[in-house]
C-alpha cells in the first residue's frame, strides 16, 4: 500500500501537481477546517518515543512486535507452510463446490493488489537515502517476519466469516473481534469494536485507497505522456472522469469482478516490475556482491542520516509494514472471500502476500539503488523517492522509466479498487448488505476517484492514513487473544494434510487413476 502521512511523507518521495486555480481556494478551506484534527490524530497515530537514542513511531513497534511473537509462536510456519502456500495458490487444493466467491489465487491476487503500490517504487528509494543500504536488510527482515501476522488474521478472516443470503461472503476483523466478545457474553462491546474498525476502514478507503491512489496514477499518466505539454495536464477531471468509470465497471461486479481483474493486472505489472528491475540489476552485475555487502554491514554499523544499526532498522521496519499492511486487518477481508471449507488454509496462502510485496518487490527496488544509484553517483544529485528510482533506470536505459511509470500507475489502479471492496465491507458491516446501499457506497467512491485527480486534499490523506493505522492496535490485539486458537486451527490443518485427510487434486485424480487400473485388472 503506498500510504500518505505528514509524519512518514519523507518515506514515500512522491510527485504531486498542483490543483487547477478554480479549485485552490476550495482545498485551502477544506484543509484549514480538517487540518487541526488530522494533525492531532496523526501526531497521536504516529507518536514517536525516544528510545536509543532514536526517535521510533510507536505503531511501527506495536506492529514489529507482533509480527516477531506469531512468527516465533506459530513455530516459524513463514518458513515451514511456505511450501504448501505454493500448492494451495497454484490450485492443487482447490474445490469449487466449497462455500466462498474466488479461487486461492484471486484471492492473494487482489490482497497482493491492495499492498503493492508507488511505496514499493519511490518509498524505498527514500527509505535507502535516509537509513542507508542497511535500512533493505531490516526491510527484508520485517517482511519475513510479517507473513507470520499475515497468517493469523487470514485465518481469523476465513473462519469468522458470513455467508449472506445471495452467497456472497462477509468477512474481515470487524467480524472476529466482534465474535471474540460475543462469545463471552458482551455481544453489544463487540458490535462497538466492530463497528469501530468498519467506519475506520470506511473512511480510510476514500483517502488512501481512493484518491490518493487517483492522484498518482493521474502523475503517471502525465509523465509518461509529456508532462506539461501532456493533453492531460490541465484536465485532471477528465482523467479521473475516465478513470472512475473504468474502476467502476470492476467494483460494480463485486469481489468476483475485482478478483478477475486483479488475478490478470497483478501478474503482469509484477512482471513487468520485477523484469525491468532485474535487467537493470544485471547492468550493473559487477556491484551486485559489493551491494549485499553494504546492506549486511550497513544493518549493523552507522550508515545513513539516522545513524547506526538501530535507525536502519526503525527505517526499513517502517517501509515494510507501511506496505504490506500485516497488522491492519485489510488483507483478511479479500481472504475471506475464497473457496473453501479450512480457514487455516487461506492464512498460509497469505504468507505470500509480505513475500511478493516485501521481500521480492522492496527488495529488487533496493537493489536497483545499491547497484546503479550508489556507485554512479545518483545519491548525490537531489533525487529522492521516485525520481531517484527512475534515474537509475534511465541510466542504463534512456527508455526505461516509461515501463516504470506504466507499472506506478497500474499499482495505483489495482490498490484502489481492491480497497474499494475493503471499504465497501466496512460500508455493508455498518448499513447493511442491500444492494441499493451497496450501489450508493461505489457511486460515491468513484466520485471520489475523480476528486483525487482534481485537488490537493491534504489534510484529508493525512486524516485518513492515520485512522487506518490507528485499526491496527484493536486487531493486533484481537490477534493476540485469538493465538492459541490460531495455532490450533493451523496445526491441526497441517496434520490433516500430512495424514491424508485432506488430500490435493493430484493425490485424488493419482487414487481415482490407480483404482481404475486395478479394477481393471480383476476384471
């Protein structure tokens, strides 16, 4: 997720245009009246205590801790379930006669659509100028240890879920921490709690997951096209006229319609991400051994502005959990929505999801600075976040940045209509599952599409990250009481798969094919 915040915004390194003039006067009176209250609650969300001698976001330490107790409870099954996330997501378990709307694929597919965005470009690059090259070890180590969160809301989602009578699936942690009090006789805390996280999740989506999302891809498209000699340029609202409409022929079909569009943009913007990264990778072959020195010893010595092994870590932890969203709770609710009778099953696929965001896509990111921009001098120019990263692929390939553009903006796309689901569940949580109140939620949410490419709501991006990072302390601790049984859900799984209990298609067309043949042969 590539999120907006006036505490991180130095991690993001994001481009921005100016709003028309007609439209300046009405953003500065929105962000006067709103901004009092987004400050406090940003200042609140993202508090940072001293402590080492080095400034850490609290919600950064509540998120790392938990991430480090489920990988160390549940046993490290980031490492020990990574396998069978593999057959699971690949369809080898998949049964289409079990309750649920998608496939495991769709389902990390659209999660995975919701984490990876411009973050994954140009706040890594910014991350890397402020900690140094260690800050992409500690990233890469608080994506590992993220999966383990991954796992355990994603289980929670699929187990807590609801089938609605139309056969569509509710699920997500409003509805785990609301059944985690309802079974202790406190149903009326639990709808509270509920309730909470869902208008949370509400509000959040219009900012982070609407119009941010709107306002870089409308960047992108510019740039690739001309930038102020593009025909755009002046005309945000016809960009985000355009754009509204087509995300709104995906989300008016529900997750199933959102599901198939991102099982096919996902794999092809992490292609042609992960491509084009690796290609200029292996143009700078020859630093490659020099780059994963600097960021081992860059994690454990004083490297970078914030100095030292401990402001790496506080930086790349930061990148890391801002973009793969372990802890919040939104990825559950895409989860919830796969076919299939085993919760426990869609939490391990989910360990995919940190992997492919963090340890795959950061990384290479990184990796694209430590070879190009290090060594040929890139650090030194004033570039940062974006601009930086495309410098280093310009400088191999003059080309190269429009691939990198055209992979921002369809970042941006498919973050934001996987967040329009997450929004639109928070939405039904609250009003209801009718279909008139479910049509109201999208109209509005592309309406707000178009806003994002015409202003400069600040205060709104800010107001609306920090309430969404504010849902991760009720999950986490949802999470927490939940442990045990997660462990149990997960254990008892696995045992099934060993045994037999639960075998993959491969095993049962293998017994189906065996006992034809001896059939065959008695007779």
């Amino acid at each position: 997720m590539s999120t907006y915040h006036s505490q991180t915004g130095w991690l993001l390194g994001l481009s921005t245009l100016s709003a028309p003039s007609f439209a300046e006067g009405l953003d500065e009176t929105i962000n006067q009246w709103i901004s009092p209250l987004s400050s406090g609650l940003s200042d609140f969300i993202f508090y940072k205590a001293n402590l080492f001698g080095h400034d850490i976001p609290l919600i950064v330490l509540w998120l790392a801790i938990a991430a480090t107790f489920f990988t160390l409870y549940l046993g490290f099954m980031n490492v020990r379930a990574f396998g069978h996330a593999i057959k699971l997501v690949r369809g080898d378990y998949h049964n289409a006669s079990h309750s649920g709307e998608i496939s495991h694929f769709q389902a990390v597919a659209t999660a995975v659509s919701g984490t990876v965005g411009i973050g994954n470009i140009g706040g890594v690059a910014v991350a890397i100028s402020i900690g140094g090259p260690g800050a992409a070890f500690w990233l890469i180590v608080a994506g590992f240890l993220a999966m383990s969160t991954k796992l355990a809301e994603c289980t929670l989602g699929v187990k807590y879920r609801r089938q609605n009578p139309d056969g569509s699936v509710s699920g997500g942690p409003m509805y785990y921490l609301e059944a985690f009090l309802a079974k202790r006789n406190m149903p009326g805390a639990g709808k509270l709690l509920g309730g909470f996280y869902a208008l949370a999740l509400v509000v959040g989506c219009f900012g982070i997951g609407n119009m941010f999302q709107s306002n870089q891809a409308y960047v992108q498209f510019v740039n690739i096209t001309g930038d102020d000699s593009s025909f755009f340029a002046d005309k945000g609202w016809l960009f985000g006229l355009v754009l509204a409409l087509i995300i709104g022929a995906v989300i008016l079909g529900g997750i199933r319609s959102i599901a198939r569009v991102a099982g096919k943009v996902v794999p092809f913007m992490a292609v042609l991400y992960v491509v084009s990264a690796i290609v200029i990778i292996a143009m700078s072959a020859e630093y490659i051994p020099a780059a994963f020195g600097m960021m081992f010893t860059g994690a454990f010595t004083s490297d970078g502005m914030t100095g030292g092994m401990i402001g790496a870590m506080i930086v790349g932890f930061q990148r890391a959990l801002f973009s793969n969203e372990a802890g919040i709770g939104s990825a559950s609710i895409a989860h919830s929505a796969v076919q299939t009778d085993q919760p426990a099953s869609e939490g391990i696929v989910s360990l995919l999801e940190p992997f492919i965001d963090t340890i795959v896509i950061c990384t290479l990111t990184s990796l694209v600075i430590i070879t190009t921009a290090y060594p040929h001098g890139l650090m030194d120019t004033g570039l940062e976040g974006i601009a930086l990263t495309s410098a280093a692929f310009e400088h191999h390939i003059s080309w190269a940045p429009y691939p990198l553009a055209i992979a921002g903006l369809l970042f941006a796309f498919s973050t934001a209509i996987s967040w329009s689901y997450y929004g639109l569940k928070g939405w039904t949580y609250l009003f209801g599952e009718a279909t008139f109140s479910q049509n109201i939620f999208k109209t509005v949410f592309c309406l707000f599409i178009m806003l994002g490419c015409m202003t400069n709501l600040t205060s709104v991006l800010n107001f609306s990250d920090a309430i969404v990072f504010l849902i991760a302390v009720p999950n986490i601790i949802g999470l927490y009481l939940y442990a045990p049984e997660v462990k149990r859900e997960v254990n008892e799984y696995l045992a099934k798969v060993k045994s037999g209990e639960i075998a993959s298609r491969r095993q049962v067309n293998g017994a189906s094919a065996t006992g034809v043949s001896k059939e065959a042969e008695a007779a």
